[in-house]
C-alpha cells in the first residue's frame, strides 16, 4: 500500500513543536534568572547574562540549570556554596555587591 508520507510528517512536526515547547520554557527560566541577577548586582541585561553565562562555565554547570538554581534560591533563600562563590565572583568582576545571606566578608 503506497503512502504519501504524510504520516512521517505530521511525527516530524510533533517531535519539532515538542523541541520548541522545551526550548521556550528553557528560555523563560534564563530569562527569569537574568532579571535576578540584573536585580541584585544593579547590573545590565547583558551584564546579567554574561554572569549567568560565567557561572555556568566556572561550575561546569548547564546554563539552564544555574538560572534554575538561582529561582529556587530566591524562593528559598537556599543556593550551593559552589553557585553563590562563583556568583559571588562573576557579580564582583560586574560590578561590587554581596549576595543576601552569603557569609560577611572578614
């Protein structure tokens, strides 16, 4: 039985709009980190994201999964040491600020 191949098609296209769903929610979290962390070191967009981006390659962490860490700990208050150090870091080379809860700085 021959088939025009729209049955292909219509899979690709799920499998294309599933990528984009994933991609956009991906997105909104980068996003929503970027403006924390503009918020908190009184930087800029691009700034903001040049530390996510620096945080991320100085942890070895995946970008998405930094800006998720960075929700949570402005829901909680709770980040891992080794994101807040190089936050911390990243935000300090931005311009000088200290994160809400981090040690004092003897």
């Amino acid at each position: 039985m021959p088939t025009d191949g729209g049955s292909d098609r219509i899979l690709a296209l799920q499998e294309e709009v599933q990528q984009l769903k994933g991609a956009v929610a991906s997105h909104a979290v980068v996003d929503q980190a970027i403006g924390m962390v503009v918020a908190l070191g009184r930087i800029s967009p691009d700034q903001g994201w040049a530390v996510l981006k620096e945080v991320s390659q100085h942890t070895n962490i995946k970008l998405r999964n930094v800006a998720e860490l960075i929700l949570v700990w402005g829901r909680t208050g709770m980040m891992p040491e080794e994101i807040r150090a190089a936050l911390e870091d990243a935000l300090d080379r931005a311009g000088p600020t200290q994160i809400p809860g981090s040690p004092p700085e003897v």
